[in-house]
C-alpha cells in the first residue's frame, strides 16, 4: 500500500512563499507521475502542477510563472514551490501519485494552505 505524507502548508501573508513536500512510501513499483492538487470549500478538486518521471511538467493557468513542481525521484518527493501567493491561493492541497503499469492513483490526507489578504 502506497503511503503519501505531505508537509509544508501553513498560513502566510499575500506576496509570501512556502514549499510543500510529498514523500512516497510503500512500493517497489515505478513512480510514473507525481502531481498537486487543491480543493477549496465548496469547490472541485483540481489540479495544481504535475511532473512525470522524464521531468516533464504541467501548470493550471492561475498558478503559471508563480509556482513550480520538481521532484527526485531518488527520495519519490516531490515538491511544489509556491511564489506570489496570493488569497485565491487558499485551499487544502493533496499530493497524487499514479504508480506502476495501470498508473494506479493514490492520495495523500492533504495539507492546508492559507493565505490572508
């Protein structure tokens, strides 16, 4: 069973920064793609930034130029540096893995992350 911790969420002021990591654990299967989600109240889950294992990556529109995903694939971390936050920001964000031949998804518990105005 693929286990997922997430850390790094917080709370933070409009303009500020945080880094946000996600260790995967449990599996002897390769690691196909790694990715960021968030989900505010009352809203869909969407995705954030995603990274497949050849480093090739992907951004919502609204987060493009402010945040970045990269991982290592040493560790099976990934990271999200989020830059320029701002209020809209405000979501709890998950960490999804597709692992092995079927790129089976799992899913971390997620982190909060708060951005005050």
């Amino acid at each position: 069973q693929v286990q997922l911790v997430e850390s790094g969420g917080g709370f933070v002021q409009a303009g500020g920064s945080l880094r946000l990591s996600c260790t995967a654990s449990g599996t002897n299967f390769s690691i196909n793609a790694m990715a960021w989600y968030r989900q505010a109240p009352g809203k869909q889950r969407d995705v954030v930034a995603a990274i497949t294992n050849i480093g090739s990556t992907n951004y919502a529109d609204s987060v493009k130029g402010r945040f970045t995903i990269s991982r290592d694939s040493a560790k099976n971390t990934v990271y999200l540096q989020m830059n320029s936050l701002k209020p809209e920001d405000t979501a709890n964000y998950y960490c999804n893995v597709r692992v092995g031949r079927d790129w089976e998804p799992y899913w971390g518990r997620g982190t909060q992350v708060t951005v005050s105005s």
